[in-house]
C-alpha cells in the first residue's frame, strides 16, 4: 500500500517503522501547511474572492503527499474549517454557500486529481509536475466559477474570478513544480 505511490511523502512513510503514526503526523503536518498558506491573502477590491497562499499550498500538498493522503489533508481541513476552526483564508470559518465556496471544492477534487498524477511519478521532472499543477488550477477554476456564478453577475465573472488570478496562479504552479521535482528527485530518501 505504501510503495504504489511516486509522491514524495507516501515514499518516506514506506521506508518508516512506525507507518501509521508517520501517515497520522503527514496529514496533520499538511493541514496545518495548508491553514497557515491559506493566511497569506491579498483582497482584491473588485471581487468577494481574494488572493491567497491556499491554492499553492494544495497544489504543493497534493504534489508530496500524493491523492490518498492529499484528499486526507483537504478533507480534514475542510472539516476543521466546517467546525469553526479558522483554517480557511483570512482566518475564517464555516462552509457556509457563499462566493469562495466553489474554490473550496475545486481545491478538494484538485487535491485527488493533481495527487494521483503525483503518485504516478509526474514529479519526476519539473515540466510534468507543472502540467498537473496546471490540471489541479483548472479544476480550482471550474468549481470556483460555478459558485461564483451565483453571485456576481455572469458578464463580470471572468473578471471576478479568473483573470485576476492567472498571474499568481501561474508564479504559485511553477514554485509548486519546481519544489515538488526539486526535493524528489533528490538522493535524500
């Protein structure tokens, strides 16, 4: 179970004594990745959806911690979230319908998606880990939109909830790649 993913972390745990214990500390070390990432925000004064550190930090999360693990971390931190931790952007809390709930979403389906490419070795080398950081952003996109769509008006959503994001997106996708290939294709593990 442990060896069959590429993903750097499911790697470290195969070779621990102590697998449970190791997976345990993975997904609460992710989560709290995760949490902490998802304060680094930049309101946009346009838009309810501001910049933040949450997207790069799932993309890095499911690029390491492979799709298992990954949709681990997201769903627990969407349940400490749901409970009223403040875990989500701007130390918020709840999933209440609202207009980022749609990028919450997309960042769980981005989680498993983006960590099976992982496991099936795309990051072995920097152009592939981008790929799947890109397939993750997409799917991001796609359910941010949606909900989006509820609230803005349909001829400002691009402008809402797309286009101010791409440059980020972009900066945040090739530093996920590039650390995600860097650290594993090292010799340390």
């Amino acid at each position: 179970m442990y060896i069959s993913s590429e993903a750097l972390i499911p790697q470290i745990i195969s070779k621990a004594e102590r697998k449970t214990l190791s997976d345990f500390i993975s997904i609460i070390a992710g989560v709290a990745v995760l949490s902490l990432l998802a304060q680094i925000i930049i309101p946009l004064p346009w838009t309810p959806v501001p910049i933040t550190g949450q997207t790069f930090g799932v993309t890095l999360v499911a690029l390491s911690w492979g799709r298992k693990r990954a949709l681990a971390v997201l769903l627990l931190y969407m349940a400490l979230g749901g409970f009223g931790l403040p875990v989500f952007a701007a130390g918020k809390s709840g999933l209440l319908l609202g207009p980022t709930l749609g990028y919450l979403a997309g960042m769980v389906c981005s989680s498993y998606v983006v960590g099976y490419l992982a496991d099936k070795g795309f990051t072995r080398t920097f152009k592939k880990s981008l790929i799947a950081a890109f397939c993750g952003s997409a799917l991001v996109f796609l359910f941010g939109l949606i909900g989006l769509s509820f609230f803005v008006p349909f001829e400002a959503l691009m402008a809402a909830g797309l286009l101010p994001f791409i440059p980020g997106d972009i900066i945040k996708n090739t530093l996920a790649a590039y650390l995600s290939a860097k650290v594993r294709t090292q010799k340390y593990f």
